[in-house]
C-alpha cells in the first residue's frame, strides 16, 4: 500500500487531520486510513473505539459547512491489526474549510498529487460559483465573520424582526448555513465603499472635500445622505401669494432616488468604488455595472427594471427606502420637470452615471463668472505691461491649478500670449 492522489495514511489522530478530509472533500474524494505509517507500514490501532470517536467529534466541530453526511467511518483488519478507515466522498457545498480559520488559502485544502495543500483565493472563488452559481447576492462570502448591528436597527426602526430565521428567508444565509454576499453587503464589515469628493468650479482640479464611506449598505446611505444634504444650499426663496418655499439647490427627492439606484443596481463582484463627486453646477454619481443584458437605455428611459440584485432590492423595499421597483429615473425626471437644465443619464459597458444639475446656477452663470475673471486679468497685464501666474493666483484668490486652467484658455482664445519656459513664463497681450 502507498499514498495517492485518493490515499492518505496517518500512524495515528493528530490535529490536523481536518485538513486532510477537507481537501479530499473539496477534490474528488478519497480515503484516509489511521493506523498505517506513511510509508505504509500498518501498525495498527490499540483502542479504535477512542480514535474513532476522537476522528467524529474533531471533523464535525473544526469543519464548515457541516461535512458529515459525506464521512463515512469503517474498521477494517489488516496484516491482523484493526485499522481505522475514513472514506471521504466529494461534497456539495465546496470550498470545505477550517472553521477557525475561515474561506482563505489557510482555511480551504485541495488534493494535489500525494499532498494536501492551500487553495488558492481563484480556485476558491471558482469552487463557491459552482456551488452556489454565479449570482453575487446568493454566493457564499469569503468574510464569515459577520456582525449586524445597523442592519438590526434599521429592521427595529420599522418593526420587523431580524432573527436568525428572518436572515435565511432573506438570503443573508444560505442554504449551506453560510453568510452570503448579500449579508456581506449588509453587515457591519462591508468591503465596498463610496468616495465622496468636493470640487471647486466646474473641473476635478481642486479638492474642497473628501471623505470615504464604509461599514453597512445602510451606514453608508445615512452617511452619504447627511453630506450631500450638508452641500444641497438653500437658495433663493419661491414666494407664492403670501406663501414662502424654501428651495435648495437640488430637489431632494432627486438626490435620493439617484443614491438608492447607485446602491441597488451597482455590481458588486465589480471591485472598485461607488464615486459622488459634487461641483458647482452638478452633481455626479457613478455606481458600477452597466445594463443587465437585454436592456436597452431606452428601456431604463422608459421605467423598465431589470433588478441586478433582487434580494437586496427586496429589503430596501420592506423597510420603505424604496416604494416601487423601476420608479426611479421617472422621479428624477418628474423633480426637474419645471427647471430648464435636465439631469443627464450616461451608460458604459461597466458603469453608470447620474448628473443632477444644480437648479441655482443659471446656463452661462459659470461663463460669466470665468469672463469677469478674464476682465480682472486684462486690466491688471494692461498695468504692468506682462504678467506671472503667481500674480493671477493673488489677485483672484484662487489656487494654482484653476489660475492656470484660466491663462491657458484665454492663450488658447487669443486674448493673450505666452512667453518664456518654466518658472519664467509670462503672459501678456
């Protein structure tokens, strides 16, 4: 008798037999026999009643998900000596892994040849597709160490339990007793984020602000919320009869529903962030993931909804972020129905953008802006004859990559010209 790629001897238990029955499981199956040395010289077992029960108790407690309805325990006589023979079929719910240690190379074995070795984190990611399929929401999470406290939260905020039967009928644990990916998305340790950017203008030159959002779905939504909400300014009043409204620079209801699109339908097997970027006459939102297949931009136009991700769409709905499936680009377009600049819909083969214009800033308001800056410009070369950016930056107040965006596009414009290299660059008319 030797080992092979379906034969592994053990002189007798030792602690790290789990790994051994985890990379036949997780393989094509195979047999693991207590009692014979390596080299397969059979030495027998004194009390197999003991070594048996040891064998049961450590695989059943160190193993995830549950792998005993493919062990099979057999006590087999050999050269005279009682034997101990573990028979390990291939399981159903691969990748097999070492519950301390978690769905990592370190935690989930293959067979390879004579050997049980790591996985890697690509064989891994292909055992849990063919598992569980190729949907993101119903996959098995690499992450099992999964809290939820703002989720539970948000369930007590409308009265609905969170229990751990609730979590399995919503699918944030599957049938394999596992967290999924849609539990990943909603727990306390969520690895997609959003980046939230302030610029100054029109252009991504100038950092005003910038912050990063992480934790829960929801924890990221309440955030994300509170800050646009915080650069969404009151502008002027509307007064209708003796009746005044308060008018922020973007409709409300139109920020909302762009946020909860972004959450809904962005792929998340997709790495990268959520980006929000805000300027001075817009707002920009892109989330990842382009159109389902099948869908047409003219048909998301239209209200057609085609969910990337039912089950989470599913609980936003029951706890009232959403009220109907497919309503919201309509309520966007509805809250700017009465305002001359329309928010613009963009769609790549991986992305999606929302842009919200801002309600307060007429059409040609940056232009004219820009055009006084140029005035200011003039005057001052038409004093001193030739000018440096430096000069540009203090009499405008403004930083050095928006003075040069301004002198460029008045040399490009013919209003000035340029001369000189490097630091010596000066402008003149």
């Amino acid at each position: 008798m030797k080992e092979t790629e379906i034969i592994e001897f053990k002189r007798e238990f030792v602690n790290d037999l789990n790994k051994e029955v985890i990379a036949f499981a997780n393989t094509n199956g195979g047999e693991i026999f207590i009692g014979i040395d390596d080299d397969g010289k059979v030495v027998g077992l004194n009390d197999i009643e003991n070594v048996e029960l040891q064998c049961v108790n450590h695989i059943f407690n160190t193993i995830k998900p549950d792998i005993s309805m493919f062990v099979k325990y057999e006590r087999v006589i050999t050269d005279s000596k009682e034997v101990l023979k573990i028979k390990v079929n291939k399981g159903s719910m691969s990748p097999y892994y070492i519950a301390s240690k978690g769905i990592r190379p370190e935690g989930v074995y293959v067979r390879h040849g004579t050997a049980s070795v790591p996985a890697t984190e690509t064989a891994i990611v292909s055992m849990i597709k063919e598992t569980t399929g190729d949907s993101f929401e119903e996959t098995r999470s690499l992450n099992q160490n999964l809290t939820f406290v703002q989720a539970e939260q948000e369930f007590i905020n409308v009265g609905l339990p969170f229990a751990e039967a609730q979590k399995r009928s919503l699918g944030i644990i599957g049938r394999d007793d596992c967290y999924t990916n849609l539990g990943l998305l909603l727990s306390d340790q969520c690895e997609h984020k959003i980046k939230f950017a302030v610029f100054e203008g029109t252009e991504k030159e100038v950092f005003k602000d910038r912050h990063e959002f992480s934790g829960s779905l929801f924890r990221q939504l309440d955030d994300l919320t509170k800050m646009l909400d915080k650069y969404n300014k009151l502008s002027s009043p509307k007064i209708e009869g003796i009746k005044r409204t308060d008018v922020r620079d973007y409709p409300v209801e139109a920020i909302r529903e762009a946020i909860l699109n972004a959450f809904i339908h962005r792929d998340y097997g997709l790495g990268g962030y959520t980006l929000v970027s805000v300027f001075d006459d817009r707002i920009e939102i892109v989330s990842l993931g382009g159109l389902m297949r099948g869908v047409e931009m003219n048909d998301i136009m239209l209200g057609v909804s085609y969910l990337r991700n039912k089950r989470l769409a599913e609980i936003f709905y029951r706890l009232h972020f959403i009220e109907a499936y497919g309503t919201g680009i309509s309520k966007i377009k509805k809250s700017y129905e009465k305002i001359k600049k329309q928010p613009v819909f963009e769609c790549s083969s991986n992305a999606f953008k929302v842009t919200l214009p801002n309600t307060s800033v007429k059409t040609n308001e940056i232009k004219i802006e820009q055009d006084d800056r140029e005035i200011l410009i003039l005057d001052l070369i038409r004093k001193k004859g030739e000018i440096g950016r430096a000069e540009v930056e203090k009499l405008l107040n403004i930083s050095t990559p928006t003075a040069n965006r301004i002198l460029t596009n008045m040399v490009q414009t013919g209003k000035i010209k340029r001369t000189g290299s490097a630091r010596n660059i000066k402008y003149s008319l």
